[in-house]
C-alpha cells in the first residue's frame, strides 16, 4: 500500500472515530433531556431546593437529609464531557491533517 493510502486509510478512521464520538455525545444529551424533561418533570412539586441545569439537561434536588433526586450519574457525566472531548480532539485531528495535506 502507497504513502498516501495509509494516509487516507487513517484519515478515514479518526472520522469514523469523530462520527462515534459525535454519536455518543448527542445520544447522551437526548437521553439527558428525557431524563429531565419527562421523568423528573414534577420533581419540583416534592423538593423546596430544586436545582436544573442545562449542560448536559440536569433536575434535581436535594433533601434536608443530604439525598439528591433526579440527579444525573457521575459515570453519565463522565461519558458525556468524555464523548465531546474526543470528538473535538478526533476534528483537531483530521484538520490538521486535511490541511498538511493541501499545502503539500
């Protein structure tokens, strides 16, 4: 295989990578906005301290005891800001390369 075969080879798979990554991410932030959104809508009706937040979709609250309701998972969270941050590392990528490549 040639030179610019690898190349391209490799190229196609940071944006397969990119897209994957992009998938999660938006994936996650659907299913952050139903778990806001629909399950946790009348959280507000049982909690004096309602906390919501937007990035990713977020409503929770947090009782006199020290339990929080309807908060999101420290490992959903991780995926999530995880997800964006490869996608925007797999694009730093590709362009970098795209452009290597056209000044050549």
């Amino acid at each position: 295989m040639s030179g610019t075969g690898i190349r391209d080879e490799q190229l196609n798979r940071l944006w397969g990578a990119l897209c994957a990554f992009a998938g999660t991410f938006f994936l996650l932030w659907a299913l952050s906005w139903i778990h806001a959104s629909v399950l946790n809508e009348d959280l507000h009706n049982r909690c004096d301290a309602l906390h919501t937040s937007s990035f990713p979709f977020e409503k929770s609250c947090r009782q006199v005891d020290g339990t929080t309701l309807g908060g999101n998972h420290a490992l959903f969270e991780g995926l999530f800001f995880g997800s964006l941050a490869g996608a925007v590392a797999c694009l730093a990528l590709v362009l970098v390369i795209e452009d290597s490549r056209r000044r050549r």
